[in-house]
C-alpha cells in the first residue's frame, strides 16, 4: 500500500519536506476567501503558531488584495511588537515571512 504524502498546489513539491520543523506554513487565500475572512484566518493561525515551537510562519497570501491587507496588518503587529520581524519576500511576492516571538 503506497501511502501518499500531501503536495503543494502550486510547486507540486512535498509539503513535508519543505520545512525543518522551525517554520509553520499556512494559506489565507486560495479557498476563495474574502480579504475580512483571510485576516480572520491570519490571526487565528498566527495564534495557533505562537502556542507551538515554530520560529517562523510562512504566509501564503496570493498577490492581490489579500496580500496588501495581510501585510499591513502584520507590519502593524510587528510595530506592536507581537510579532518579531516581517518579511515580504522578493523572490516570491505570494508568501509573507513572518518571525514569531518565543
């Protein structure tokens, strides 16, 4: 019996294999969220991420509207200090970094 790992929608890699343990990776918004649904679902799993051992979360926000609200509001919460660094990666403008605070 062949037990299949999930795969990434968009690079078709292991999902699995793509982390060390030390970064949580969650979407906001390919499940046809609205920009209000996906801040709900940014908050909720930046919740979830901060209770566990992760030191990063690696957001996945499209790059439309989503990624504008999201990453206003994370940039927000770094300035409030609830979250360590944010990073709007350049090499991929779909996915935000985020550091976590220990």
């Amino acid at each position: 019996m062949e037990i299949l790992a999930p795969h990434c929608p968009k690079c078709d890699g292991i999902i699995a294999d793509q982390s060390d343990g030390s970064t949580i990776q969650f979407d906001i918004a390919h499940q046809r969220e609205t920009v209000r649904e996906a801040l709900l679902k940014l908050d909720q799993n930046l919740k979830l991420a901060k209770a566990g051992l992760p030191r990063y979360a690696r957001v996945i926000v499209g790059t439309g509207k989503i990624r504008g609200e999201a990453l206003a509001w994370l940039l927000d919460a770094e300035f409030r200090g609830d979250v360590l660094r944010v990073e709007a990666l350049e090499s991929n403008r779909g996915q935000i970094l985020v550091q976590l605070k220990p």
